[in-house]
C-alpha cells in the first residue's frame, strides 16, 4: 500500500499534463502565416502620352539639381496623364482598351511642346514638381476620354485637365528650384493605356494596351494646297 501511495501524485500529475493537452484546439491542416499572392479587385489605370527617351533626357538633367526630400520620376516612366482611374475592376479593361481605340483613329499625330517648369500647389509646401506641356487637341482628347469614361460608368477624376509631366514628388522639407524653360518637343503618335501597381519602392506603370493616333494631320486636310518641297524625316518615338 506505501508503496501504491509513493507513486499516486506522479500519476495524478502526468493524468493533468495529459488533460491539459488534450484541451488544446486541434492544429489546422493550413499554415495561417503563409502569405499568398494580393490579388486586388480593382486596378488602378490611367491613359497617358509617353514621353520618349530624347524628351526625358534633359529632363532628368534638371532633376539631378532636386535637393533635400524629392523624390524624382524615373526617366522611362515619365508620361503626360490625359485621365485617371482609380478602381477600375478587371472585367471592364476591354472596354477601356475599345474606347482607347475608337477615340485615338480620328487623331492625329500631337506635337507636344515643353515648357516652363512649376509645383503643385504653387503656394506653401509643395508636393509635386512638374513641365508644362501644351499640344493642338491635347484638351480635346482628354476630354473624350473622360466623357468615354463615364459613358462606361467607370470611376474617374473631376479634376480640371492641365497637361505637365511631373518630374518629382516631395517626401519631406525640400527647398525650390528656381523657375526652368525646356524648348523641346515631339511628335506623339499615340497614347497608352497603363495600369499603376504601387510598391514600397513607388509605383511600377504597366502598359495595357497602346493606341496609334490615326486621324489626318492638319496639312492633310487642304488636298487643293500645293505639296511642300520635300524636308527630312522626322525621327518618331
């Protein structure tokens, strides 16, 4: 009998360990801190004229002179935004890509001028430098690609067209740069449909689709004109 009784809160303490097990929720066949693939349910997409290499490249010239918290555009992403849409889901980019389409055939290659640089907003802090641009029938398109848009009942912005490319965002306290005047241009013959992934690194633009501005240009349209002596070629982006 001692010796039953000697062994009795060992086994009584081993019965409590095996109860505290069993009172344990059962593990799950799922590891629930395996990170999977965000497959967001709207995309973010706006149609912009690219600004080709020769264009960029002064450009990026004048942001080695940004000092402080700017952070600057990469030249290859530099593009002049004609609309935006924030939450785009995936099923209606084929619609967007037919409305791109249909707007850019009755186009005609722009010739898109630069111009003087500025921020927005102009007063206080700012938070975006940016070129002006201006091209014959660059506010026309934007505007039927917004009026397009909503046709679709798709979301865009009703922020007043001003056609820039932005060439640095500010993170932090960042001084000025003085006013700059580009006397640069080119001829854009089409535009593009680009969707914006954002990382931590800042956003990454996709292209979607692009569409060739098939319109005649202005001087195709007086046939009875005589033709102009022949001139060089001009290099297209």
């Amino acid at each position: 009998m001692k010796k039953a009784e000697s062994r009795g809160p060992r086994a009584e303490g081993q019965k409590a360990q095996a109860g505290a097990r069993s009172a344990r929720p059962p593990a799950s066949g799922k590891q629930t801190n395996r990170e999977e693939p965000h497959q967001p349910s709207t995309y973010r997409l706006f149609y912009a004229l690219r600004v080709p290499a020769e264009i960029a490249a002064p450009l990026a010239q004048a942001q080695a002179r940004l000092r402080g918290n700017w952070r600057a555009v990469r030249p290859d992403q530099m593009h002049v935004t004609l609309s935006y849409l924030p939450a785009v889901p995936p099923e209606r980019v084929e619609d967007l890509k037919r409305l791109g389409t249909r707007l850019a055939q009755d186009v005609p290659p722009l010739d898109v001028r630069l111009r003087g640089t500025g921020y927005f907003p102009n007063e206080g802090s700012p938070r975006v430098w940016f070129v002006k641009t201006e091209a014959e029938g660059l506010t026309e398109l934007a505007e039927g690609l917004r009026a397009g848009i909503r046709d679709l009942g798709v979301e865009t912005d009703d922020l007043a067209f001003k056609a820039h490319i932005t060439l640095a965002r500010k993170k932090g306290p960042a001084p000025r740069l003085p006013p700059l005047i580009f006397d640069q241009g080119w001829t854009a013959p089409g535009l593009t449909l680009y969707r914006s992934i954002l990382r931590k690194t800042g956003p990454i633009y996709e292209v979607q689709s692009t569409f060739r501005f098939r319109g005649p240009a202005s001087g195709d349209l007086f046939e009875s004109a005589p033709p102009a002596a022949p001139s060089a070629p001009q290099e297209q982006p």
